[in-house]
C-alpha cells in the first residue's frame, strides 16, 4: 500500500467522451479518497483547467488553474489569474477518454513538467488511440486480426479494391475515437459510401475492416514491465453491434459476463494476447483489451486497446479485477504505485551524454 497522497483526478476533456469521463471520475475519486486525499480538476469542453473545491467531481465550476511544463515548478497547480500556488498533486491520474486526454498529449504535458501519471506513457497511448497505428504494431509483433485497409480520402477505385478484398460486410471507423462514435457497419457498396463520409467526418485517416461474426470477450491487464492479465468478460450487446447507446445509454440492456462462459483454454489464450497486445503497444499501468471470438471458426482477433478504459464501477475493467480478487480501491492504489514506481525509474536515467 503507497503512503496517503494527493492525488489529482483529471476528468471531462475535449473529446466527445467528456461525459464518459465524468462518471468514469466519480468513481475513481470515491475508490481514492479511501487511501489517499483526492484534487478534483475538471477540463472543461474548451479545454480550461479547474481545480474543484471539494473531493467530488463536479460537471461545472472550479478556479481556473495551469500546470508549468517547467520541472523545476514541481507540478504545482497554480491559479491562471496570478500564479499563486494552489495545490501540490503527488500524482495525477488523468481519467480522460478520448482525444486530447487518452492520445498522448495531457501525457506529454505531465513529461514535461516531470511529474508522476497515472497510465500510458506518450507514444504508448498515441498510437493505442490511433487504430492504423495500432493495428501496424499489433501485426509486426504477430497477433491474430481482422483484415483492414486504411484510407485517407474517398477514392473510388481504392474503394472497390478494398471491398474486392475485405468482402461485405465491413466496418468503418475513424482512425482516433472511441466509445463507438463514427463507427459504422456496410453490408452494401452504397452504405459504405455512406459510413465513409460519416467516418471522414471525424478524422483523415479511416480504417476500414472486415466484419466478423463474433462475440466480445475483454481482458485487463494491469503492470509496467510485468503485466498481469484479469479474468476474462465478455460483452453481450443489446443490438447488432456494441454501439454509443449500448454502452451508455440509461436503458441499454448490454450484458457483461464475468468470468466469460469460454472453455480453460480459450481463457489462457485470451489472457496471453491481452499481455502481448499490451507489450506490442508498450503501454504501462494499466489498458483493457478487447477481443473479437469468430462465432464460426473460434478465430480470436484483437480489435483494440483501451489505455484508459472505462472505470465507473460497473465498468468492465474494475470489474474484471474484481473478480480476479483485487477490489476497486486496492486496484486504484495499485495504479497510483504503478504510477510512482513508473516516475521514479526513469528519473534515475540519464539525461546527459558524455564520458
Ligand atoms: N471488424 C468487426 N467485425 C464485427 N464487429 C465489429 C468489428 N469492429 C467493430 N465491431 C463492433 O463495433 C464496436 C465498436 O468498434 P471498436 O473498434 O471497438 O470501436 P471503439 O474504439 O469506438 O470502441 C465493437 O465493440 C463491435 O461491437
Ligand atoms: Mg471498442
């Protein structure tokens, strides 16, 4: 168990997860506030930082603060109208999903004013968020995907050749969201028109996969150099696929099955690609892992990792730590650990060069 610390909890963001993030934060702050004294910080939809009075997160209000990229200030929050300090975070934990948040830049930020983080390091959570990306790394350390193309433009004649070679029906994302928004699903050459200029909407750089036939089985995985995977969930969506809605919305009736009904070996299997998809992208603390299982060949694809899943309390990710024997706030303070331990290895690395 790590010392009491301040922690400051950085929830909302500028990304179309912002109310995701918000319930994610609550419980986070609520798991937290059981060993250590929690900062709330509240990134507003423009993208301002407010420090929150209370141990709560809150959707609206706080004082408007700035974290330096100077290591030399010691990751003060400072207030913006005139830099008096108001609080000394030992660790931040950005609880952001999404752009901006889960991508590599608040990491960024945090690297440069050398202060210890919860989660993915920049690149790790970088190309997680970027699907092309993640897919290239997946395959070069060899692990089981669908078929995909990535496309940057509408191009008719890359368009055929990629439905020549994926077949119907296909999936269309955009390359940098989560939580399903932009996500189509084509089983005709004009609806894949339609999912692309829905897609393109979000981002220039699309990932177009082949559809499977599959049930979805993830796996959490928790650690720095020594990952450790979960049980093994699975998700029964409430509709054709898990969908915006089906995640979130009051009356969805999307099940989670935990452990997952999958015979023993099946499970191990799932639990080594988590590890090795965690590996392949280098992340660190903490990702979820989530599994496509062909209904017809028992084929297991990875589809994705999440370097910062969902985690209100009925999130799949706490969830699965739970019923792998590691409740909610000791997992929390797991992470914070991580976290420090993470921090404190690298600043002993050298920084200099010479003889
Ligand atoms: N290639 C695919 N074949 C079948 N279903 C898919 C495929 N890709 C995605 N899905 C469905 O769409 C959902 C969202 O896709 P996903 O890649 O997980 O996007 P996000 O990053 O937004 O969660 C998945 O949970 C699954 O239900
Ligand atoms: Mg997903």
């Amino acid at each position: 168990m790590t010392a009491r610390l301040r922690v400051a909890v950085l929830f909302g963001g500028r990304s179309g997860e912002h109310e995701v993030s918000l319930r994610s934060a609550e419980s986070v702050a609520r798991g937290l506030a059981q060993r250590h004294d929690v900062l709330c910080v509240l990134i507003d939809r423009a993208g301002r930082w407010l420090l929150q009075p209370g141990p709560r997160p809150e959707g609206s209000g706080g004082e408007p603060v700035f974290l330096t990229p100077s290591p030399t200030d010691g990751g003060r929050l400072r207030r913006l109208t005139d830099a008096a300090e108001l609080a000394r975070p030992d660790v931040f934990c950005p609880v952001l999903h999404g752009p901006y948040g889960e991508d590599g830049s608040v990491q960024g930020l945090f690297e440069l004013a050398a202060v210890p983080y919860v989660g993915a390091g920049v690149a790790a959570s970088g190309v997680s968020m970027d699907k092309a990306m993640m897919k290239a790394l997946f395959s070069r350390d060899g692990l089981p995907q669908v078929e995909y193309r990535v496309l940057l433009a509408r191009d008719p004649l890359e368009e055929r050749q990629t439905l020549d070679a994926l077949g119907l029906p296909v999936f269309v994302k955009p390359a940098n969201l989560g939580s399903s928004v932009g996500v189509g699903r084509a089983a005709s050459a004009e609806a894949f028109g339609v999912a692309l200029d829905a897609a393109f909407e979000y981002d220039r750089k699309v990932v177009v996969e082949e559809g499977v036939d599959a049930r979805e089985v993830e796996v959490a995985v928790l650690g720095n150099d020594d990952p450790e995977a979960s049980a093994v969930g699975e998700i029964v969506p409430d509709r054709e696929f898990y969908d915006y809605d089906s995640k979130y919305a009051d009356d969805s009736r999307t099940e989670l099955l935990i452990p997952a009904p999958l015979d023993p070996a099946t499970t191990r299997e799932i639990r080594r690609l988590g590890v090795a998809a965690f590996r392949a992208v280098d992340a660190c603390g903490l990702a979820r892992v989530d599994f496509l299982l062909e209904r017809s060949s028992g084929r297991m694809l990875v589809n994705e990792i999440n370097t910062m899943p969902g985690f209100t309390s009925i999130s799949m990710y706490p969830r699965l730590w739970e019923a792998s024997g590691l409740p909610f706030a000791e997992l929390l303070d797991r992470l914070v650990a991580l976290a420090l331990d993470r921090h404190s290895r690298r600043a002993r690395l050298r920084t200099d060069y010479g003889p």
